[in-house]
C-alpha cells in the first residue's frame, strides 16, 4: 500500500497532468525513483529529494510532509509561488510586476 506521501504525489502529478517521466525530469530524480515514492510503502527520501520533488509539484516542502493536509489549496500554492518568485532574477520580477500592474488596470 503507498504511503500518504506517495498518495500525495501521486495525487499533485496527476492533478497538474504530469506523466513520471516529466516528473522525473523536473525534479531532477529518476523515474523509477518516483514511482517507487508513489507506489512502495515507508519511503524516506532526503531533504533534497522532497525540496526538489515539490518545487517540481508547485507545491512547499512542509505540504508533501504534513500528513493530515492532503490536497495542496490556495495558500499552499501561494506560498510555492512566492518562493519561487523570491529566486527569479530582478529583471522577471519586474516583467511579473508590470503584468500585474497592466491587469489591475483592466478591472
């Protein structure tokens, strides 16, 4: 039986329409790696392993770890988002803002 952690993987993959091979690729694992994390039970992967994993998903660390949340909702995804935003270069943070700013304007 897969652990809640795999069921979760599973469940985010799945949901964003990613196969295990573009999973695997993003992430930077093999693809036999993630299946076993979705398919085998008691897995224990590193730190790495599930920042990357999650990182790939759009999703934080501490969602793909907590055992009692298990559907990835808005503030999850936020919080993905902003970490992601916080590395981007100056520049993509300037074309996001202005985006933004251009949209805004519509309403």
């Amino acid at each position: 039986m897969p652990s809640w952690l795999g069921q979760k993987i599973k469940s985010r993959r799945k949901q964003l329409g990613m196969t295990l091979e573009q999973l695997a690729a993003k992430s930077g694992c093999s693809k036999s790696y993630i299946w076993e994390l979705e398919n085998k039970d008691a897995p224990h992967p590193s730190a790495e392993k599930i920042f990357a994993i999650a990182k790939a998903l759009g999703v934080t660390p501490e969602f793909l770890l907590e055992e009692a949340q298990t559907e990835a909702d808005e503030e999850i995804l936020d919080e993905a988002f902003f970490r992601k935003y916080q590395r981007m270069p100056v520049e993509t943070k300037r074309r996001l803002r202005r985006i933004l700013d251009a949209w805004d304007e519509k309403d």
